[in-house]
C-alpha cells in the first residue's frame, strides 16, 4: 500500500537549515557593511596573484613586475626581524595584500583611502594586512604585523575581549620608527592638557588610567586618558594622533622596564585573567 503521508522532518534537519540559514545572513549582513573584508577573505585569489613565502601568502596586484614582488618578500623578511626582536619569534602568518596603487586597498582595505598607508583585518579566519603603495615599507608593515602577532598568540577572541585598543596601538608602535620624537605633537599635547586643566567642566572618575601617574616616568593624562582609548571608536577619532603618542609614551615606557619576557607573562596572564589585572600584576612586579 502506497504511503501517502511524508514523513516529517527531523529535528537534526531543522537545526542543519537554520544553522545554514543564520550563516548565510551573516555573510550577507558583513558583505553589505564590511563588503572589503569579505573580499580578503573570500576574494583575494580572483584579483591578485599569490606569492608563498615560509607558510605566509603574500597578494600582489597582477601588474606587480618580477623586481617588485621579489623586493616585497625581502620587506616581510626585515619586518619579521623587528616583530622577532619584540615577541622573541614570529608565530602569525597572515595574509598580505599588497598593490602598485591604490586599487588594492580600496577594494580590500579602506573603500575611501585616501591617504591611507596601511591596515588590518583581524577576524576569526584569519588575519589580513592590507598596504598602500605609501605603506609599503618597513615600518608600516612591522606595525601592522605587531597587530597579527599578538592575536596569533592571544586568540581573537581574548584579543576582542580584553585587549584596550591602546595597549595593541601602543606596542605597535614600538616597531614603527616613523615617529620616533614626536615633537610637534608633543607641543600639541602639552597646550591640550593645559587648556583642560582650565576648563572647571572636566571631570576625571577613573579608577585606571587617572590622572595620578603610574610612576616618576608615566604620563598625567588629563581627559585623554588611557581608560578613554579602550575601543576602535574611541581612539580612531579626529584626536588619533595624539591618541598613538600617548599609547606609544605608556607601552614604551612599560616595555622599557619588563622587556620582552614581561611581554611573554602578560600574554600568558591574560589566558585567565584581565587585563587590568594582568598589567597590574606586571606594574606590582617592578
């Protein structure tokens, strides 16, 4: 007898749509608002070509002469020297997306690019460095490799959680020696922090970061402090200048005193602890 009642569908095919269903709209949602870091991830293969160095994918734009690719590689060889000479190793290898114009970080960076040397993709997946034809050098390709190695050796999710935009800015610019003085922008800091100190208005309520320093050496940070720089859209803002300087004077002068094995420890430390906690720690210990 024929059985005309289909049987219905099980729970265990439910789930499996939905659960298709729900990464489809994600990668809809991130395409429509972060359509060139689907282009890194998904697209890269189709627009440029991909030089293999020691277990790392260098893109390049099809244009790229023979010259020109060889001397990238040899770029990523002296930038892995500065990250070795900060961490003790090299463990990241993301992808890096590299162009003889603009057109490859417009498509895969920063849509509106005008003026941009460099940047970072840090996703789940992987890591993804775009550069600019301006950034492609040694400093600006040491900075964004800063940024790979510490979620290669955090994860991204604790990377996500519990590292303040400051302290990642900070260390990467231990390896980018563009602006080593700072000299105007210290001026511009100090006139900053002068015209605060006037203002009855300002109020500090930090309980990390205050305008008490660290020590004899650290920074009085006014309304600039570092609590304050703890996301993207904090610290990315007209002020990011400044911003950089005081994340790179606090990291510095940390990095100064625990060296690279205090860098290891609050890596480590990190695994179980905050990172207010684990800094604190690292302060405790000096």
């Amino acid at each position: 007898m024929l059985n005309l009642f289909k049987p219905p569908i099980s729970l265990k095919k439910w789930i499996g749509i939905a659960f298709l269903l729900l990464i489809f709209w994600l990668i809809l949602l991130t395409f429509l608002y972060a359509p060139t870091l689907i282009r890194s991830i998904f697209l890269k293969d189709l627009y440029l070509d991909k030089l293999k160095f020691e277990q790392t994918d260098i893109y390049v734009n099809p244009a790229m002469n023979k010259e020109e690719r060889q001397n990238i590689i040899i770029l990523y060889k002296k930038s892995r020297i500065r990250i070795d000479s900060l961490f003790g190793s090299s463990q990241a290898r993301p992808s890096i997306l590299v162009g003889t114009t603009n057109e490859v970080m417009q498509r895969f960076g920063n849509s509106n690019a005008q003026g941009q040397t460099g940047m970072t993709h840090l996703t789940p997946f992987g890591t993804y460095i775009i550069l600019s034809p301006e950034g492609t050098n040694i400093d600006v390709l040491s900075h964004e490799l800063s940024h790979a190695e510490l979620i290669e050796r955090l994860g991204w999710q604790t990377r996500r959680n519990k590292i303040p935009i400051w302290f990642d800015e900070g260390l990467a610019m231990l390896v980018d020696k563009r602006f080593e003085y700072w000299t105007t922008l210290q001026q511009d800091w100090r006139n900053l922090i002068d015209i605060e100190k006037n203002d009855s208005n300002i109020n500090s309520n930090s309980d990390f970061y205050t305008t008490t320093p660290l020590d004899s050496d650290s920074l009085s940070l006014s309304s600039f402090e570092l609590q304050n720089l703890q996301t993207t859209e904090q610290f990315f803002t007209e002020n990011a200048q400044i911003h950089y300087f005081l994340s790179q004077e606090e990291v510095a002068r940390w990095y100064t005193k625990k060296g690279q094995k205090g860098l290891l420890q609050l890596i480590e430390n990190l695994k179980e602890n905050s990172f207010e906690d684990s800094y604190n720690v690292e302060k405790s210990t000096q």
